[in-house]
C-alpha cells in the first residue's frame, strides 16, 4: 500500500441492507458487537480479544464482519468474482487442471505483523497509521489488504493462488469509498523451467547485481522483464474478459513495500482514469522467507467494487450492501456481460389495488399493457395479488396491486389515485372487466 493510492483512495467499499433472503444469511453471519459479559473485551466471530491504546475498531464495522458479499449467490461482487477466478482457471492450468487455488473464505482478522511485517511494510510506514486502520489492538486488526496472506499462504507450499475477501480501512464515505470493500489478490511464483522453457538451460533467474528502478538486487534483467511482460499481458488479458476489447487502459509506475518494480492499471471510465489494480514482482525476501526453492514470483491486487461499478454502471458504492430486490435481481441473469444497472427511485412508493371479475378469453398481459400506457414510468410493479373463481357462475376474480413511485419526486395520493382510477376506467372500457367495488 501506498500512502498516496491505493490506501487512501482505496477502492470501493459500502453500505449495509440486502434482499430478503440475503439479509436473514447476512444477519445470521454478520457478527454483532459481543463484551461476552465483560464489556471491556471485544468478541469478533467468536474470538474475544482486549481492546488496548491501539484499538481503532467500531461496532459498526464489526457487524460487517461475516457478511462475505462476495460469497453472496448473484452478488455483483460474487459474479465478478467468479469472472475472474474462470479467466484464471481456463488461462493457466497442469495435466489439464486448474493451477490456481482460489481462497475466498479466510477470515479477516489478522495480526498486524501478518497485514505489515509479513510483507516487508516498515515500522515507520504511513500506511500502518492508526487512523488509517481498524486496530482490534496493538497485535491483531482487520486486514486493509488481501497482501496480509501472501506469506503463509506460500509458506503452505503453494506457488499459485487467488485470495478473495473483504479488507477493512478508516477512510471518508462517498460514491467510490466506503470502510469495507472486497479485494482479489493473485501470486503466481515461477521457477526457470516455469519462466523460459526449453532455453532456461541458457537462463538464469538470478545474479548479485544492482537494484534499480526496472529491477531486485538479485534478479537477472531478462528474468525481471519476462516476469514483467507476463505479469502485465496476464492483467491486461483478465481485464478485456471482464470489459471486452475497446478499452482504454494505461499502466502507471507505482510503489509497494512489497513490490519492486510496481504499477497499477487504470482504465479510463466516463473521461477519468481509474485505477483498478496494484501489481508487480514480488520482493525476493518475501518468498525466500517462506520457501527454499529456487522461485521468483508477481503479485497484484484487484478492487472488486471498483471494477463491479464500472462494469455494470454501479453508481455509488453503498448499493453493494443494500437489501433492496431492485438491486439484488438484477443481477440474476445469465450473461454477466448483458448486465447494465437500471437506477431505481428513493421516493416512496405508493401501493393501490384493483379488483375485477375477468371476462371470458381475459388476457392478463392485455393489462398490463394498459396500465404501462396509462401510467407510464411512474408504475413500477403490476402484481397478482388474489385470484379466485366464483363458485356459482365460475367467473374468475383478479386483484392487482400497482405500485406507483416516481424516480424524481413524492409523488401525491391524489395524483397516484387518478391514475389508478383513469386505469379502472380504461379496463372497464377497453377489456371489458368488470370492476369490483369494495
Ligand atoms: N495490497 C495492495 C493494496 O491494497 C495491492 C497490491 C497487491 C499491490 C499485490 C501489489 C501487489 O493497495
């Protein structure tokens, strides 16, 4: 993290409701603020800890803990997710098996040497500033990074894997920035053979040479740049199977404690340049730390609200925790690629029903098409709320509910119920129903 970028204009976060279903799963995994009987401890996901000078962290941004939005079926974060960890599988696989492992359920509690130490951040870095941080204490924080795995993660022997979670920083609220976002980060190490093939006989990864700007103090150039050149064509070509070709990108230098040499990727969106993703070689003492063999290796680290907002036309990033079904259903189609996001109204809605008896041959999409023509952009539902068939003549009783709701505006009873009545009246006229008067 840097103090400029990506820790301060971080990427994206939100605000908390959810469809029906998702807000009872969410309720029943979000933690709550527990003193376990004791109020000076804090209780996260049923571990307890002391809160000390450090502790930065609120119980509202407790109660996001466990949401994991990004584990959510038909979350706009789950899907580009999924997006992503397929371009992964199908680009790089062993013996026709995925070489990714994908971790997208590791808890965010961390210790702080796990967020900073562990990737080579210094004890003076402004990125560890309190303000900047939920602190649970001196020793244990919510991540502000995915990066906080890279080194256990290696030091389980892997040498490829995706991690996905949500990532915790202290930071204003507005359209792009909410205290908790979800981030993907990817390490990939290579060995020689990895790297160059058949001519690694000619190659070496590494030299006791100079650090400088293009590369580490003991990695080869060629090896730096070929690592480089695959790192970049990597993101570039994850980033078109995400927004098709046709996009205007651009690689900007970057710095990580972690890194060296860094960029970050931005993606020009509505005339401004958004970065979308940190990246670059991975410093050799985090992996020879972690592994003896004789590995080199990039890393990166993906926004996930950032690329969903730009993808589906989010406009602000509190709309990732909402529980609205306006929200949530229409994420559910098939084609992720086919998915814009209709902005819905926040003036309240009006509800008013129509009873009738229906006339033989009635066509209910008739209806429908009567009321979207009377009534224009200001219904947005047409629901069937009963329905019954008279006993004695068997004539069939509908009732719809319409709910009225204007995109800009209050609307009025008096104008709602004109239209309700124009709408009866229409009905009556043009289908042929007959209306049943309470
Ligand atoms: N961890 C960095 C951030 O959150 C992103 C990053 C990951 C950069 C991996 C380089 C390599 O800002």
């Amino acid at each position: 993290m840097t103090s400029t970028c990506l820790m301060n204009c971080h990427f994206i976060g939100s605000i908390y409701k959810a469809s029906k279903t998702y807000l009872t799963t969410c309720i029943r995994r979000c933690s709550r603020l527990s003193t376990n009987g004791n109020p000076s401890m804090i209780t996260i996901q049923g571990q307890t800890f002391q809160p000390d000078e450090m502790t930065t962290l609120t119980p509202n941004i407790i109660e996001k803990v466990g949401c994991n939005l990004h584990n959510q079926q038909n979350h706009p974060l789950c899907l580009i997710k999924q997006c992503i960890t397929n371009f992964f599988y199908k680009q790089f696989t062993r013996l026709g098996n995925p070489l990714f492992s994908v971790y997208d359920n590791i808890s965010p509690i961390v210790t702080v040497s796990a967020n900073f130490d562990s990737v080579l951040t210094p004890p003076d870095h402004v990125s560890r500033r309190k303000g900047d941080n939920f602190y649970i204490n001196k020793d244990y924080m919510l991540r502000a990074h995915t990066s906080a795995h890279q080194s256990e993660l290696i030091k389980s022997g892997l040498d490829a894997f995706l991690v996905i979670g949500d990532v915790y920083r202290r930071d204003h609220i507005d359209a792009s920035h909410y205290p908790v976002f979800h981030q993907m980060e990817g390490v990939q190490l290579y060995s020689n053979f990895q790297l160059f093939g058949e001519k690694s006989n000619k190659t070496s990864l590494f030299e006791d040479g100079e650090r400088t700007v293009e590369k580490q103090q003991f990695h080869t150039m060629i090896a730096a740049k070929s690592l480089e050149h695959q790192l970049k064509t990597t993101l570039e070509g994850c980033i078109q199977e995400l927004f098709g070709s046709g996009l205007e990108i651009k690689w900007v230098d970057a710095e990580f404690p972690f890194t060296h040499p860094s960029w970050e990727l931005e993606i020009k969106f509505q005339g401004e340049w958004l970065e979308v993703l940190g990246c670059g070689i991975m410093e050799q003492e985090i992996i020879s730390s972690a592994i003896n063999g004789q590995k080199i290796g990039y890393a990166f680290g993906l926004g996930l609200e950032r690329l969903a907002m730009i993808l589906f036309d989010i406009p602000h990033i509190k709309l990732f925790w909402t529980e609205d079904e306006r929200f949530l259903n229409q994420f559910k189609a098939k084609d992720i690629c086919s998915i814009k996001f209709q902005p819905y109204s926040k003036y309240p809605p009006l509800l008013m029903d129509i009873s009738y008896w229906c006339p033989p041959n009635y066509e209910a999409n008739d209806f429908h098409d009567l009321v979207r023509n009377i009534g224009g952009d200001l219904v947005e539902a047409v629901e069937l709320i009963d329905e019954f068939v008279h006993p004695k003549t068997n004539v069939i009783s509908r009732c719809n509910r319409i709910t009225y709701r204007s995109m800009d505006r209050t609307l009025t009873k008096e104008e709602a119920s004109q239209i309700h009545w124009k709408i009866a009246a229409a009905a009556e006229h043009l289908l042929k129903v007959d209306i049943r008067k309470k």
